[in-house]
C-alpha cells in the first residue's frame, strides 16, 4: 500500500501560491492510517520511547497513536495560551514575523527518551523550538518523526543534530 496516494494536494490553501498536503483521507482510511503508523513506529528500530511529544496540531492525530504503540506517554505542545497549567516556551521565526509553542513544565523529567512528532517538516522553526522545550526540561531527543517532509525547504538543516525520519518526502 502506497500511503502517498492518501495525501490530498489542495491548491491555493491556506493561500495562493501555496500547495497544501492534506492528510484527511489518510486519517479516513483504516488500513493507509496502519501502514503509516507500522511506518513511523518501524523506523525508530526497537529504541525505547518514554513520550511522544505531538506538534499542535496535525502532530496530535499520529503522535498519540504513536505513543498508544510505543506504550509512552503523550505531551501536547501548544500555541500560546492553550495550556491550563505552567508552561515554558519557544518562539520561532515564520515567514513574516514570529509565533511561539508551549508545553507544561512537569511534562518530561531529565534523562526522559523523546520522540518528536509532527505531520510535516517544512521550513523547520516548529520542529527547532519543540526541540529547545524538550532540551529545557532535560529531555533525550530520540528522533524527530514527519509523516511528510518538504525537502525543498531545507527544514531539515535546523534540526540536523538530531535524528529525523520522514515517511514521505516531496
């Protein structure tokens, strides 16, 4: 099963110019939402995880059925403002002005195995600032974990201290 025929291209979405990888109907289909996961979970080659860290907010759907398989637990990293509880942040360059991402303090403990997880790696700022977080709270990256990677955008040289697995690459 080719999960690539499950990603929708949309035209001019969010806005003109751009072509968004829509991942809904693989999310709709049992057997290609599987695959991907048996994909994802396949390349971290028997490491030991002790939390998924899920990228708000497209990173939720595969990270907690990461975590789920991986037996670990999840950690929600948020826009400003979502989180009820004390939070640290990191902020990160868009492309026209900054945003920032928050996860709760009590999250991860030092020494904790992470694996990162998000839909796509584009440009790399989310993926960079999720990593400062976990690094704050003594977290271990394991690897940082794509459905989809734009390679064109280089999103990968911000993060290229830590592994990085994509399931699909454009």
């Amino acid at each position: 099963m080719k999960i690539e025929n499950y990603i929708r291209d949309i035209q001019g979405f969010p806005k003109e110019g751009i072509l968004f990888k829509d991942i809904t109907p693989l999310l709709n289909n049992v057997e290609a939402r599987q695959e991907c996961l048996s994909i994802l979970v396949n390349s971290l080659k028997g490491q030991k995880i002790d939390k998924v860290v899920g990228a708000e907010s497209r990173g939720f759907f595969f990270g907690m059925l990461l975590a789920q398989e991986l037996k670990a637990g999840f950690i929600p990293v948020r826009k400003p403002k979502k989180l009820p509880f004390d939070i640290i942040s990191a902020s990160y360059e868009l492309e026209y002005g900054t945003d920032s991402l928050e996860m709760h303090i009590d999250a991860i403990k030092k020494g904790d195995r992470i694996l990162i997880h998000d839909d796509v790696l584009a440009t790399g700022g989310t993926a960079k600032a999720v990593c400062e977080l976990v690094e704050k709270l003594g977290g271990e990256i394991v690897q940082c974990n794509f459905l989809m990677e734009l390679t064109f955008l280089n999103g990968r040289e911000k993060i290229k201290e830590y592994p990085v697995f994509a399931a699909l690459a454009y």
